[in-house]
C-alpha cells in the first residue's frame, strides 16, 4: 500500500462498489499544474513508497514553474 503524506487519499462509493482514489485538490500548487502534469502528479500520488517516489518528489513536481529556465 503506498503513503499518504498529503492526505489525498480518499474513498468514492459508486453503488456497490467502493473505489481508492487520490485528490489533487489537497495537493498545494496541483491546481495551477497543466493537465498532462496533474496526470503525472496523481500518479506520484498513487504510488508514494518512501523510497522510490518520496514526499519530496511530489512536493517538485507541485511546485514547477512554467517561467523556469531548463
């Protein structure tokens, strides 16, 4: 089961069926993310360990800047 360090874990219910889901919404900076980064932000996000994707990598990709230079 992967972490949870920012809370974004959460549970919808459809019918019978009860489903893992991870909210963006509680991830600071994911709001202002293009689409194709708050793909890879949930994915983070499902996959947490602690050791291969750690709090901090999701904290980078939450806080990138467009205006960065490469």
């Amino acid at each position: 089961m992967s972490q949870d360090s920012f809370g974004a874990r959460g549970q919808l219910d459809v019918g019978d069926a009860s489903y893992e889901i991870f909210r963006l919404g509680d991830l600071d900076g994911a709001d202002r993310l293009p689409y194709s980064l708050k793909v890879l932000a949930e994915n983070l996000l499902r996959t947490e360990d602690g050791v291969n994707i750690t709090a901090e990598h999701i904290r980078t990709l939450a806080d990138w800047d467009a205006e960065a230079e490469p």
